[in-house]
C-alpha cells in the first residue's frame, strides 16, 4: 500500500544538504568567482558536476528584505508631519475662495494631497496594516 506525500516531502528525500567551511577568504573568493547572478552553490554544483549534471537544484525565489523599523518610522514622521492635514486646509482654502490661488495652484495642491494619501498607503501596506480613513 502506496502513501501520498506532498511535494515538499518527496523533495525533501531526494535533496541532500551539504555543508562546507569556508574562510572568510574562501568565502570571498567563491562569491567573487560566483557573480552576481549566480548563487554560491549553483556556482559550486557546476564547477563539481559540469552543466550536464543530471538534476538541477530547485530555485526559490527571494523576497526583497524589508526594514520594517525603518518603515515604521517613515510612516511616524509622516503622521507627526501634519503635512496631509496642513495641505488639505490649503486646498480648502484655495476651493472656498479664502486663499488667492490660481487654477494651476489649486491642482498642485490636490496633487500634493493625493500623493501624500498614496504614500501613507504603500508605507502601511508595506507594513502590512490595513489604513484608517
């Protein structure tokens, strides 16, 4: 009787992890030898097996790294700014006929409001929050 195993357990069976050690010299140079487009071990697997080594490695796709601390913080000094509320009593401002403006004034401002909206929006979503109106 045949069990069903999912994709990564059957993966699992046939990679085999190895470990090496490296100076930080040896490091340097593997990585320098490797480039920019190659990872490490694709570099290494070639130079062992030659390119017409039976099994390819599986690749898995990296994410970009995140500075959520920094990203909070751009997102704080944005709130404390006071820039989206200021810009928004301008635009009324000039609407409402209070502050002398012209037309091409009045939509730089909305402009400026709507890209101040647009960055608060991608900064909490890049945090993962979900934004308040």
């Amino acid at each position: 009787m045949s069990t069903l195993q999912s994709g990564s357990e059957r993966t699992a069976k046939r990679l085999h992890p190895f470990s090496l050690r490296l100076s930080d010299a040896e490091k340097a140079h593997l990585s320098r030898a490797a480039g920019p487009s190659r990872s490490m071990a694709s570099y290494a697997r070639a130079k062992l097996f030659g390119d017409d080594c039976d099994s390819k490695p599986v690749r898995i796709a990296r994410s970009p790294s995140v500075d959520r601390a920094l990203l909070a913080q751009a997102l704080g000094r944005l709130g404390a700014s006071n820039l989206s509320r200021d810009f928004a009593a301008l635009a009324g401002a000039a609407s409402s006929g209070a502050l002398e403006t012209t037309p091409e004034l009045q939509a730089k401002l909305a402009a400026a409001c709507d890209d101040l909206k647009a960055m608060r929006d991608e900064l909490t979503g890049a945090l993962g929050l979900k934004v308040r109106e």
